[in-house]
C-alpha cells in the first residue's frame, strides 16, 4: 500500500467515522445508533470505490462486501448497536474461520489466494511450493497464524464494543485492524525466510 493510500485508508476508516460521530452527537443531537449509521456511510462507500478501482473480482474482496453488508443489513433491523460497531470485526471473523477450516480439509486458502494471482511459470512455481514438504508445512503455519490472529481480532474488538466509549472504537478498532495486518505480513516474511532456508538446506542433502 503506497503512503497515499495508507492515508486516505486512515482518513476513510477512522478520522471521518470518528469526527462525524462527534459532530452528529453534539450539534444536530443524533442518538448513537443513528449517528454510528451515519457516520458507516464513509468506510462503506470508501470500501465499494476500491472494489470498482480494482475492476476485478477476488475472492477476499467479495467475501469482505458480502460479510460488511450483511451486518449491516442486520444492525438496522435488529436495532443493536453493537453491530455497528463491530461490522468491519464480521469480516475479519469470517476469513480467520475460513483459513483455519482450508488447513482441515488440506486446501489452505493462502496456497489457492497465491495460485488465483499467479499465472503460467508463476502458477508452476506455488504449485511447487505447496508439493514441498517444507512448503506445504509453511503454507498451514501461515493459515493458521493468519486465522488466529483474525479470529482473535473478533473476540478483542467484541470486548471493547462492550467497554469501551462509542467514539473510543470508532479510532480505536481501524488501528487494531492495521497492526493486525503488519502482524500479518510479518509473520509471513519471517515464515517465508524460514521456510526458504529448510528447502536450500535440503536441497544441499
């Protein structure tokens, strides 16, 4: 993600949701459900720009709109307040389950998102990848890791919605987000640098 991206990403996601939150609560009076729904307009709206940006379907990106939409679908009619807060923590939720189950039935989703994305030697190579002991033990710890930590993001986000200030999670919870995904692609570098270091040691025997 390049610095304007990561910037407009912030704005988008926390500054906005948070200063309209505060200035639909104190000027115009709005209830926190009604202000939180307001204020969802712009991550949302931001989120379907960078689908239509992209002008390409993807699995992630298809699950992401699905899971966001349907909670939101679901805070409205229910009236909950917590659905709002927790929407974008459904999407995070779904993927970490999603990676867990792909490492029980062997088909870990990080082997099939890399397999969507390359092509021709590229293809050949992943596929190498995962038919390498190595590899294949490199791809399930990343699943995992990738997963727990997602899954772990839900239960967090769910135990500040219930103590913490409204306008605490609306900066708080996309900063989780972004440290979720250094964490995430931290582990992956390590992981890969370690995985690539047993295959040459092995390849040497």
């Amino acid at each position: 993600m390049t610095r304007k991206a990561l910037i407009l990403d912030l704005l988008c996601n926390m500054m906005l949701p948070w200063l309209g939150y505060e200035f639909l609560q104190k000027y115009w009076g709005f209830s926190d459900f009604r202000a939180l729904l307001w204020v969802t307009v712009v991550p949302v709206g931001y989120g379907l720009l960078v689908l239509l940006k992209e002008r390409r379907f993807s699995l992630v990106a298809g699950l992401s709109l699905f899971s966001l939409l349907l909670s939101l679908v679901s805070a409205m009619l229910s009236h909950d307040i917590r659905m709002l807060q927790i929407r974008e923590s459904f999407c995070t939720a779904l993927f970490g389950s999603l990676f867990l189950g792909s490492v029980l039935i062997g088909r870990p989703l990080i082997f099939l998102m890399m397999r969507e994305q390359a092509a021709g030697e590229q293809r050949e190579r992943v596929d190498a990848l995962m038919a390498n002991p190595h590899g294949r033990r490199f791809i399930n710890q990343m699943c995992c890791a990738v997963g727990g930590l997602m899954v772990g993001e839900f239960f967090l986000k769910w135990w500040m919605v219930n103590h913490l200030p409204i306008a605490t999670v609306l900066w708080l919870g996309p900063l989780v987000l972004k440290i979720l995904a250094a964490l995430v692609v931290l582990l992956c570098f390590l992981g890969a640098r370690r995985m690539r270091a047993k295959i040459q040691v092995g390849e040497a025997e």
